[in-house]
C-alpha cells in the first residue's frame, strides 16, 4: 500500500498550480492552472490562446507538462480544483479531456471554469460536479475527497482533503485566515481541527508564497475599512471615481457597491472580465449585483456610457479594468485616448490591488500612472490586502492539522523556503519532514 505525492506544476514557478495524489492504482489531481506569464507574452506576440492545443500551450510553458501521469492516466478518478483563479482552474478545460475523470469544485469554481471555457471555445468533455465546501464525495474504491471551506481573494474557495487509506492529504493552495471575510464562508477552523485531532493528517502541502512575512496576513474587513476611508474621507464633490480591482474579487466589490450607493452614485462596471465573474456568482446564487450595478460588456456601450460620464462626472462610481494596466483594459484604454472620456484636475482613482510583481505588469503600470498624473488625477494606490497567508497564518494552519510531513507549495524553494523559520520551531527538519516538491518529483510516503 503506497501513497504517492506527485508535483507537477507551481514547485519551480508561482503558477500552474498541479499537484496529484496516488494511492496504489488510483489518482487525484489537485488543481490545473495557467503560467500567466506565458500567456501573457505569447498574446502580446498577437497570438490568441484560442487556436493552441494542450500541446501547444505545454510548448510555450502555459499549463503544466503532466507527461509524469499521462502514462498513468486511466488511474486518474478526479481531477479536483481548488477555486477559481486562473493559475488552479485555467488549464482544467484544456488538460482535462485526457484524462476520464470528473472535474470537482465548488458551484463558483465550477461556473467560472464554464464561462472560461465557452470563452476560448473549449468543451469541456470531462463531467462537472459542483460540490458544496463541508461535503465529501468518494471517487473512487479508496479515495474520498472532501471540500472544506476556505477564506482567500475570491469567494467559495476551498482546501481539498484526500482522504486515503493511510491518511490524509490536505492541500490548501491558496488560503488566508479570515475570520471577516465581508462576502462568503468563513474558514472552517471546527473541520480543521477535527482532522488535526485525528492524527491523520499525513501530508499538508501549504500555500508558502508569502512565507517571507512576518505577519498575520489583514482580514478583508481592513481593506474595507482603507476603501471607506479613501471614499469618504477624501473630497469627491464634482469629480469622477473610477475604481479598479481583481475581477474576481467578489467581497471587494461588494464593498464598492455599497459605498457608492451611500455616496449617492449610480455604480457602473466596465470591462469584459467583471461582467464574467459577477454573473457567474449570479448565476449560482452568491451575489446579487445587478440590482444595484449597471453591468456593461460591449464597447459600444461603454462608449456611450462614458460620454454621459463626462458631462456629469459625479453621479457614477465606475469600476473597470486596469488594475495591471493591461493593454486592453478600460482604465488603460483611457490613458491611451482610446475612449471618450478625459480624465480632469481632481478625479479620483482607486487601485483597489497590487501590482502583480512581473516585467510587463510594472512597466505598464508605471506608463499609466504617469499618463493619469499628468492629468492631475488623484491616485489612491494598495487600497488592498492580499489573499495569501503570511507566516502567522501558515503557524495557525499547522497547530491546527498537526501534519506528519509538510510540503511549502505556490512557488519555487527560493520563495517557499521562508517556512523554514516557522517549520524548526515545530520540530520539522528538512529532507525529512519537511519535504520541497519540484515539478516531476514523486514523494513515496510508505
Ligand atoms: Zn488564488
Ligand atoms: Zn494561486
């Protein structure tokens, strides 16, 4: 009887998260993401991912090369997705159809992965199963698998518990503590504990990429509370707000929505990838936006939208694209002259994000922010906390599973390696206990 843990993306890079569990004939693959960086370059090469094959995406570095269980693959029971980011859930579409599986996640996770597949017109061949966090499903003779809900920078995010015959295999890429998460579940610390008092917990594979800080990682509650204050505490009066955020960040932009009705304004979102996100947490019943939230796709209606803007700048809060000064990006495509609307003295923009700390991300980020300031706009910039844990988190989460062997997961060594501070206070060593996964290495625990 052996279990196997197998890394097969995101231990040499932050991104394409994937993972799979083996015990004896059977397999579970935990998460199936994107290299974005990949992706990113080879679009603004012109390319457009649509008319690439799994293959095709595996040579420019854009999902997980996964030759390590192709030859395995009718072991593969489930393939199972941990939430819906696109470096967990965007290769699941293409990769998938090899493998005679189903595909698990939450309702959200789930109804994301759809529309991102009816997007780059993928079918998705494998069956969907959309499983509630505090519900476990056996997939196969052996092994159960169990969603337990989790706090992080979207909503009906989930660890993933792999129950096996000798133990358990948690994975909690990616999580914070959160106990005010503003929208959705809190994290289920009862369920945690519970499985930390049953001595079973063989292996935790831990989200490490914010294992370099020192810190509790702040609840969502704080970056509430720094929006509030930025929208009500500094004079709007006759000026425009535009706002920019994750477009998957469902509690942030609730906290938008309820601040701009207070202010009194009509609140508009622009941008294809808001309307996405925000209809599919309509769709499985999370949120409810567009009661309050005129929700705009087309560039035809933007464009319209944003001349009455102009004549009466502050009546709306608009909340658009641009948080990374994408090219194609509402807020981008402004700056550049490319909309009908100007920017004036005394305008206010809220980047309600950071900046994702890659080459192309900061470069075009520091442009637009010299276009808009050129214009005399008021930046309010990291109106934000981040969706990882740091290490007091990553502290709470071993206290609470008690794991036998610890494996840093969401990044390469020279990120996760920072654990080790915490990890010699627990008594974990090194190549012992504590054990760095590459992509390709299979870890045989009995
Ligand atoms: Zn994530
Ligand atoms: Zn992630």
């Amino acid at each position: 009887m052996t279990l196997e843990v197998i890394g097969i993306g995101g231990y040499d890079e932050v991104g394409k998260n994937m993972t799979a569990v083996k015990y004896n004939d059977e397999i579970v693959i935990l998460d199936c993401g994107f290299y974005l960086p990949s992706l990113v370059e080879f679009q603004e090469g012109g390319g457009n991912k649509k008319y690439l094959t799994p293959k095709g995406l595996q040579k420019i570095g854009a999902i997980p090369d996964d030759s390590i269980i192709e030859a395995m693959k009718e072991k593969v029971k489930a393939i199972v997705v941990s939430h819906c980011h696109l470096d967990h859930v965007g290769a699941a579409p293409y990769i998938g159809e090899k493998y005679d599986a189903p595909i698990i996640g939450t309702p959200y996770t789930m109804e994301v992965m759809r529309t991102l597949a009816r997007d780059d017109d993928v079918k998705i061949k494998n069956k969907v199963l959309p499983i509630k966090t505090g519900k476990t499903i056996k997939v196969s003779d052996n092994i159960k698998i169990e969603l337990i809900a989790m706090t992080h920078s979207t909503i009906d995010a989930a660890s993933i518990a792999v129950h096996t015959p000798e133990g358990i295999v948690l994975y909690t890429n990616d999580f914070k503590f959160d106990n005010n998460p503003v929208l959705g579940k809190k994290p289920d610390l009862k369920r945690l504990e519970q499985l930390g008092n049953s001595g079973d917990v063989k292996v935790l594979i831990i989200d490490s990429l914010y294992s370099s800080k020192s810190m509790k990682t702040p609840s969502e509650k704080v970056a509430r509370e720094m929006l509030k204050d930025v929208m009500f505490g500094a004079d709007n009066k006759g000026h425009a707000i535009f706002i920019t955020c994750f477009a998957s960040h469902m509690a942030r932009l609730s906290s938008m929505i309820e601040f701009g009705k207070k202010l009194n304004r009509e609140i508009i979102f622009m941008g294809r990838s808001l309307s996405k996100y925000s209809k599919a947490a309509e769709k499985v019943g999370l949120v409810n936006f567009s009661k309050d939230v005129n929700v705009l796709t087309y560039s035809r209606q933007v464009k319209s939208m944003l001349k009455k803007i102009e004549k009466n700048r502050d009546k709306y809060l608009v909340v658009c694209t641009g948080g990374q000064a994408e090219p194609n990006a509402i807020l981008t495509r402004i700056g550049d002259g490319k909309l009908p609307f100007k920017f004036m003295h005394d305008d206010h923009i809220i980047f309600s994000s950071k900046t994702i700390p890659v080459e192309p991300n900061i470069e075009n980020r520091a442009v637009l922010e010299k276009q808009l300031a050129s214009k005399g706009v008021r930046i309010f910039k990291d109106i934000h906390v981040s969706g990882h844990g740091s290490i007091e988190d990553m502290r709470d989460m071993i206290d609470l599973v008690k794991p036998e062997i610890i494996i840093p997961g969401h990044g390469d060594k020279k990120i996760t390696h920072h654990i080790e501070k915490l990890t010699d206070l627990l008594g974990y060593k090194p190549g012992k206990n504590l054990i760095y996964l590459n992509n390709g290495k299979r870890l045989t625990l009995k």
